[in-house]
C-alpha cells in the first residue's frame, strides 16, 4: 500500500530552474573523509536540515572531499508562440545554473556523494524576472547501491501563465519560497515544506542558503507529505532527483560502451516524499549539435554527442515534465561510485511560451589524496 497526498508538485525541472529536485533513523554511522555523522533525527528538537543531520559539514567551503566535480551553465531563453510552439524571440544569458557532485570516502561506510543544483535568473536580462531556487541531495552510496538519500532545497514560486504576465512582472525584490527538507531510505520516504518570502538575490547557494536558515527556522512546518511503506517501498534505490539522473547517465555510458542503444529504461525516484519516475523516451546521436559545440570550443572533434530524451512522470504515470540532455557517455563509468557524468547541455519548456536552454560553459574537477 503506498498512501498519497492531494497533490505533487508538476514542475520539478522547471521549478529547479525557473525558481533558480519524520523519521527516528536509529544509531548514525560514523562520517566520511572529513565530515562527520550526525544523530538521530527526531522532529521534536533542533530544527536541522537533514543533509546537515546526516552529512554535517559536507556542503560547507571547508569541506575536505576526495574528489569534487563542479559545472557551470548558462541558460538562455525562447519565447514561444503558444499551442504551436513556434520561436518568436531568443535571449541569451537570462540566468545560470552550477552543479556540484563531491565524494567523501570511507572504509567502514563505503562512499558519501553530494549533489547540488544551484540556479538563478539575471533580472536584468530577464525583463524584471527574479528567479532562484537549489537543491542538495546526500548519498550514502555502498557497493551494491544508495543506502539513503537526504534532501533540502528552496524554490521560487513561478506563477505566470502568458508571456504578457511576464513582461508587466518588474518588481520582484520580495519573493515567495518553498523549502523543501526530507529522508529516503530503503523502509520510507519524508518530506517537509516550509513556506516563506524572502528579498534579495544571491550569486552562491552558500550565500542564498545561509541568508534561508534563519527564517526557515522560525516558520511553521507543514505536515509530512508522505510515507512509503518497508512492505511496498516503490523504488529499487532511496534515490532523488539528481542522484537518478546520475545513475540513468551511467546506465547509458554503459550500454554504448557494450555497443548498444541505451536501454529505455524507467527509473524509480522520490521527491518530497513522493514516488515519481524518470523514463528514457529516446536516444540518437546528435551531428548538428556536435558540429555547433565543436566551434563553441565546448568538445574535441572526435567527440560523440548524445541526445537522450526523458520524461518525468508522477506515481500514476501521468505526464509531469518532458526535457532532453545533450551529453558525452564515455566508457569505464560501470561502477556506481565512479565520477559522474555531467550533461553538456539540457532543454525544457518552463511554461507554454518559454522555453529554456542551458549550455555547459565551465567545468573543473579537483582531486585529494586522502
């Protein structure tokens, strides 16, 4: 039996982007690298995110990883003509987005991975519009799977629906959020909302994040969106959003390195308590694209470029988000705690009437020998 709630929240890539995806856990393990294992959780104490209950210190500037993989994109923006989708106006550089995938290895607790997302518009180039929004995921990754998932995010609220909403928008200083805060493991999944406004703009997550604890802190929690039964857990791995999307990438690295199409394969996740799916759709390999990031200076010329394309679908198999990834899928990435793999560019309709484009244009890797 699997209990749901009135809603699920239908825009969970665009929600990361435009708004640029409790328990008793029982004894914690003991930390990873330099980061240390936090206690139990229990709701009725300290309110602490539960990445910071499960992986303390691990997105903190003084962290010490074993291996840190960081990404910049820069989005741009199509105005669409909508019902027929047709290309009316381009913009670029309306905001950006960074990812960072850092690993903390341990002996005793095989691997932590951490993911973040971190985007945000440039109101400046985006007619007013103030648009910010992150997630962080923390993965305890051991040799046969995740063993939890730990999340928080915040996101900003998008509630325009024509493009004329858009241009009358020009004062956008104070803005509503919601912030997300929750655990997956193999028995259940949790997750609580906090709604709050907030005025500013922020070019870090580290910034927005310590600029949201505060008032996040003093607001009142909204009940627990779900639970999953241990009986009917509804997922192979305690995964989310982003940890899924890594592992989808993997999974497909290592079908074309065995010379065939990656499978289409529909892959299991929570968000916010909820079961959702992300399916492979379809796969080709992409020339035109290739060709146009070779002059960019963004891959070599013996590079394949991948197009894969998923959907995103909620527990009853409906419809919630479509997008497509542009991506490298190189060999040797079998091994789950291997470096992951970080799309070259991805592409989704946000509304109707906008579609959104984010393109690598940044990427570092950073190695330490403990």
């Amino acid at each position: 039996m699997i209990w749901r709630t009135q809603s699920v929240e239908r825009r969970l890539v665009a929600g990361i982007l435009v708004g640029m995806t409790c328990f008793l856990l029982g004894d914690g393990e003991r930390g990873f690298g330099q980061v240390a294992q936090g206690p139990a959780f229990s709701p009725t104490v300290h309110r602490v995110p539960q990445v910071e209950v499960r992986a303390p210190g691990a997105f903190s500037p003084r962290a010490s990883p074993t291996s840190a993989h960081r990404v910049r994109f820069q989005v741009n923006a199509t105005v669409l003509l909508p019902l027929f989708s047709i290309p009316i106006a381009r913009r670029d550089d309306v905001g950006f987005a960074m990812t960072s995938v850092q690993d903390f290895s341990n002996r005793a607790n095989g691997l932590l991975r951490t993911h973040e997302l971190f985007a945000a518009s440039f109101p400046e180039r985006a007619r007013g519009l103030n648009r910010m929004g992150f997630i962080r995921e923390a993965v305890n990754l051991e040799d046969d799977g995740a063993r939890w998932t730990a999340h928080f995010g915040a996101l900003s609220s998008s509630p325009e629906t024509s493009r004329r909403q858009v241009d009358l928008d020009s004062d956008e200083s104070l803005r509503a959020y919601t912030v997300m805060d929750g655990f997956t493991d193999s028995r259940r999944s949790w997750n609580r909302d906090v709604r709050l406004q907030l005025e500013g703009a922020w070019s870090s997550p580290l910034a927005f994040y310590e600029t949201l604890i505060p008032v996040w802190r003093t607001k009142e929690l909204e009940p627990p969106s779900r639970t999953l039964p241990q009986a009917s857990p509804g997922y192979s791995e305690p995964l989310g959003f982003l940890g899924i999307v890594i592992q989808s990438l993997r999974m497909a690295a290592r079908d074309v390195s065995r010379g065939r199409e990656p499978r289409k394969i529909q892959y299991p996740f929570t968000h916010k308590g909820e079961l959702m799916y992300l399916r492979l759709r379809a796969h080709r390999v992409d020339g035109r694209r290739q060709r146009r990031y070779v002059e960019d200076g963004l891959v070599e010329a013996d590079v394949v470029v991948h197009r894969l394309d998923y959907r995103i679908l909620d527990d009853d198999k409906d419809l919630v988000q479509p997008f497509k990834v542009w991506v490298e899928l190189p060999a040797g990435r079998d091994d789950r705690r291997a470096a992951p793999i970080v799309p070259l560019a991805f592409e989704f309709k946000a509304k109707s009437f906008l579609k959104l484009e984010a393109v690598r244009v940044s990427e570092s890797t950073t190695n330490s020998p403990h």
